[in-house]
C-alpha cells in the first residue's frame, strides 16, 4: 500500500523510514479475502472434543534473537486446522526471513488443537522467557492460555474470530466480521443509501452481524426497515424481506458463499427483484459461488484490498512449493509486528499501549489497529460483484481518521 503513512503508523514490510524510524525488511502489502469463512472453520470449538491433554513438545524455535516471542498453533490437529497451522508456521517463519536481522526468536508450540495444549504451550513458552504469545486459533483455547497470561501482565495476539474471547491483554488479529459490516454501511451510506433491509444466518456469525449492522446504521442515522434471521427455512423470512424492500434502498446478505446464493434464491422466489436494490455483503462473498450468481452482479461487499495477497502468494509459492490458506497473512503480519516493534520501541514494545496505538499498523491485508477491548478495526476496499471475480469501487484507507 503506497502513499502517505499516519505519522505514528507502523508500516510492517517496508523499507521507508517513519517518524518512528522503522525499517522493516520485506515489500510492503495490502490483500484479499476468502477470510471470515477460512478462519470460522478453526476458530470456534470445533474439532476439539475427544483430544488428548496436548502433545507431547518437541522444543523448536526458530531465529536467534534475544526477544523470545511464542507461537502457539494446532500442529498436529487433524484436518483443516492442521493444515491452516502448518502453513500459518510457515507465513511467520517468512516473516522472520523476510525481515532484516530481525532481533526476535519464536518459540513454536503445537496445541494439538485442544485447551489443555494450549495451556500447556502457553506454560512451556513463558517458563522459556517469551515476552508475547502469538495464538492460539480456536476460540476455545484463548482463555486456557490468557488464564497463565494475565497474572504476568503478559500481552497474548490470538486469531480466533471470536470477538467475545477478545478483552484485557487478549487482542485478536483476524478478521472480525464487524470490520465488514462498518466499512459497508459508512461506504453505502456515502452514496445515499439510508433504508436498510438485512437477511442473516441464525447462528453465532448472524448474532455479530446483527449487533455491528443494527449499530452501524444507526451511527448513521439510516433505518432498518427489515432484519429476518433464517435457519433451514429461508422460504418464510425472504417473504417477509420481500415484502418490505419497496421501503428500503439497500439490502444486506451476511453469509458465506453457497449461503448467499441460496439466500438471494429464495428472495427471488418470494418475489424480490434484486436489481432494483443494492445488495450488501460481508467479505465472506469473496468466493466464485457469489461472482457466478447472476442475482448478485453488482453487489457490494467490504474486504482486504486482493493485491496484498497475490503478492504474497506469489512469495508463499516460490518458497514452500504450494498455496498458503488464507489465514496465513495473520501469522506473518504478527511476526513482522513483533519485529518492528522489537526494533523500534525499546522495553515498551509489547506494552498495550503500544500495541492499541490508534494510527494502527500496516500489513499484508492493509491497515489494521487493536482496539483497547481486545478488537481490532481494518482499513477495508469495497469491492463490486463482476462475473468471474470483483472490481474495487473504494480503496483501503491510507490512515485511520481521528
């Protein structure tokens, strides 16, 4: 991402100094989506039943410099999660290559996937010095490992979506569905939109989504004319969705991709026409089921700017033979943060108020800052549905306002 850096903002991969005088090795990047979607099939508690109490630590650690940082991922779970993490540990293990002599050393530990390990991990690494603990994935491991962290004062950047295991000295650096719904309500706002509908799933994703829309709009001063949350059945609330959009001039779907497909269906079934509103959506549309969907041309969704990613990517290729999972530019901008900070900020590096600085850092997926709640906010592009992919209509922000 290029042009003017916030005074105090910690560009990560750069070689241009800041006010800051940090110098950070690797070209620095924007990115793309696939997103929510990716993480939520890790970061819940899913996969976590039936495991054993950890596994047994085989000692690794990567780089050799005097900051100890520790790295806890579900190496050896089974399925998605096992591979997300393994190429999770390879994006940080780039990041540290990247990086020009970076002063830090990880300490990787494997959770298995479980709480216990979790915990278990989170111990061995602080017992071996680490000053910060990067992870755990799974919501369900967060507060095993934040019970050990916060007697100690120690700072812990996990990357579970879950905003309700985020708080005091647990920050999340992931994507949060609430960045999505801010960035699309100020966007459809600032082209007239004012009357919202809104159809979401009846789960947990729908519940944050409800709360960050309902929010957002009012911030606005905008309306919500209609908001129907479906389960098996969308049949029923589609119609009552149907019936109300005369009234409204834009309409959110917050839901993966076959999700939104369906969902827009059943609206056209019940008697809506589609191309008379504009349809909003989260980055969870960043999928070919949606670009495919005749219905949804032309829909605006909020997401990371794509180039950052394909940058990336291309790296990730070159280097490991094989493509990253989507979440891997979360470990890799965590460890070139903690090496940025390490660099620059002396004993405050991991304080919480350097890492909730309100210029915010920027990483592969663009500009990103914790919040003082454990959240964090990004500065997101707004992206056009086109057959066979998506068009940014907005770019990422340059800089956080005041």
């Amino acid at each position: 991402m290029e042009g003017p850096h916030h005074r105090n903002s910690l560009p990560l991969g750069t070689t241009r100094r800041t006010a800051l005088g940090l110098i950070v090795g690797a070209p620095l990047l924007t990115a793309c989506s696939g997103i929510q979607q990716s993480l939520s099939q890790f970061s819940n508690d899913q996969g976590q039943k039936d495991l054993p109490a950890g596994p047994q630590q085989q000692p690794q650690s990567v780089g050799t410099g005097q900051v100890k940082i520790g790295l806890i991922l579900p190496l050896s779970a089974s399925g998605n999660a096992g591979l997300a993490a393994q190429s999770m540990r390879n994006a940080a293990e780039m990041a540290l290559a990247e990086f020009q002599n970076p002063n830090i050393q990880l300490l990787i530990k494997d959770d298995g996937g479980s709480p216990q390990g979790a915990s278990q991990g989170a111990q061995q690494a602080l017992s071996e010095g680490a000053e910060i603990i990067l992870g755990p994935l799974f919501a369900g491991s967060v507060p095993a490992v934040a019970q050990l962290t916060r007697p100690r004062g120690t700072s812990v950047i996990a990357f579970s979506t879950d905003s309700s295991v985020a708080g005091r000295g647990v920050y999340l650096l992931s994507f949060l569905p609430e960045s999505d719904i801010n960035r699309i309500v100020d966007y459809s706002s600032g082209i007239g939109k004012r009357s919202f509908a809104a159809m979401v799933p009846d789960n947990a994703y729908g519940n944050v989504v409800e709360a960050a829309f309902k929010q957002a709009v009012g911030r606005k001063n905008g309306r919500v004319v209609a908001f129907e949350k479906y389960g098996a059945d969308r049949a029923t609330p589609a119609r009552t969705v149907a019936q109300a959009l005369g009234q409204a001039d834009a309409l959110l779907i917050a839901d993966d991709g076959d999700s939104v497909v369906a969902t827009a269906d059943a609206l056209t079934a019940a008697g809506a026409n589609l191309r008379n509103i504009q349809l909003l959506g989260t980055g969870l549309w960043d999928n070919p089921r949606v670009f495919a969907s005749p219905v949804l041309q032309g829909g605006l969704y909020a997401a990371p700017d794509p180039s950052g990613f394909r940058s990336f990517a291309g790296r990730y290729r070159t280097k490991y033979g094989g493509e990253p999972v989507r979440t891997a530019t979360l470990a890799y901008d965590a460890v070139a943060l903690m090496a940025a900070l390490a660099r620059t900020q002396g004993a405050q590096r991991f304080a919480p108020e350097t890492l909730t600085n309100p210029s915010g850092f920027a990483g592969i997926d663009g500009l990103f800052r914790f919040r003082s709640d454990g959240t964090n906010e990004r500065g997101l592009a707004v992206m056009k549905v086109a057959s066979g992919g998506s068009t940014p209509v907005a770019g990422s922000p340059k800089s956080f306002g005041a």
